[in-house]
C-alpha cells in the first residue's frame, strides 16, 4: 500500500500571499488530521476531517482551514501568510478515526515564508 | 483545553547508557500513543497503550500507562546510535472527541 503523500514537499512564499496544500491519504483512510511543526513547540494541532466533514479544530486563526474531498484526499488553505507560518506541516490518516487509531503520517510540506 | 507535557525536552546520552521520558496528561487519557521521528522524518507510531498501569515491551523498548491513567514513560535501556531521534507522546481524552494531543517532544542524541 502506499503511504500517505504530501504535496508540495517544499514552497515558498512571501507575506501576504495564500498557500494551498494537499495531501491523499492511504488508500481505505477515512480520516485526516493536520499539524504544525516548528522547533520548540512540536506538533500543533490544526484540524481533522472525517468523511468530508471537520470533526475536530485546533487554535489556530481562522487563516487556516481545510477541507476534504469524497474520495478522503483532504486540502489545507492558508490565506495572508505571516513569517510566523513558516513550519513543517504534516498530514496524518487512519483508517477509521476512531478513537484507538493510530496515525500514518506523511512527509510533510516545508513551508518558507519570506 | 487538555495539555500533555513532555520531560525531558533534550537528552544526550553515551551510547549504552540508558534513557527516559516523561509525559503528563492535564486530564484522564482514554489512551496514549508514542511515536518516533527521525531527523529530516515523518513521526512513526511506536506502540499504544490503553489499560490502567499497562506495561509493554518492544526489545530495548519499556513503555508504561500510570494507574489513574494521566502519565505515562518510554524507557530505553542500553541506548544505540539507532535510536537518536525526538520522541512524542500522544494522548485522547475519552468520549467521542477523538483528538490526540501531541507532547512536544524529547529529542535524543546518543554519542558513539
């Protein structure tokens, strides 16, 4: 089976500008989680999607959102980007979301803001 | 909202020595998960634990659940140079809020 696959794996933007990633979870995983990771502070909780709908939301502004397609490929949208979103963020499936899953995590976008 | 702290936040270790972190759940865990991520790598599940002082065993590898189930420890005993990487635990309130909270992390360096 394949993993699950981030997109782009690098990018780099300048303030202001908006960012869309992607990632396409293994293929039978219903449910994807995002997070945020930057030095110090480990991994941040962004938000998690489960058959299309947001079952689970992180402190993160409302710049942050996401979505997630009926074949469980999921998207995350930062709009107005500031230096502080430079990080690695990283998508993680599990097959069904339950509360015993375990987390298959891709290999993360590292995002530059300049 | 719910916290998991993680102690210590860096370990250098000689290879052989033994190694241990902690991790503090600000509330009952459902269940807690550890994971390992390699420098320039994706965090990898390592094991889950769910039962009131559970006690598991991979190799080297000792991991524990505490009995009111809100802490809980990853020990390696007689460290390898494999095993250098950040260490997270992960744990779930219980309910339907199926949401894992992230520790920050120990990062382990072990010198040859």
């Amino acid at each position: 089976k394949a993993g699950v696959t981030q997109t782009p794996r690098y990018l780099i933007k300048t303030r202001g500008q908006q960012v869309t990633l992607s990632c396409s979870p293994i293929s039978g995983h219903r449910s994807v989680s995002w997070y945020q990771q930057t030095p110090g502070q480990g991994l941040q909780f962004l938000f998690e999607y489960f058959s299309e709908t947001q079952r689970n939301k992180g402190n993160f502004p409302g710049r942050f959102s996401g979505r997630q397609f009926s074949n469980s490929r999921s998207e995350m949208n930062v709009s107005t980007l500031e230096l502080g979103d430079s990080a690695l963020y990283l998508c993680a499936s599990s097959a069904a979301g339950t509360g015993d899953s375990l987390l298959h995590f891709g290999d993360g976008t590292r995002l530059s803001i300049l | 909202g719910q916290q998991v702290m993680q102690i210590p936040q860096y370990q250098h270790v000689q290879e052989g020595e033994d190694f241990t972190t902690y991790c503090n759940s600000s509330t009952t865990l459902s269940n807690i998960q550890w994971y390992k991520q390699r420098p320039g790598g994706h965090p990898v599940f390592l094991i889950q634990l769910v039962k009131s002082g559970e006690v598991k065993k991979q190799k080297r590898l000792t991991f524990q659940f505490g009995e009111a189930k809100k802490n809980s420890s990853l020990h390696i005993t007689a460290t390898q140079t494999t095993d250098v990487g950040t260490y997270f635990c992960a744990g779930r309130r219980g309910g339907s809020n199926y949401k894992l909270t992230f520790g920050k992390g120990t990062l382990l360096t072990v010198n040859p």
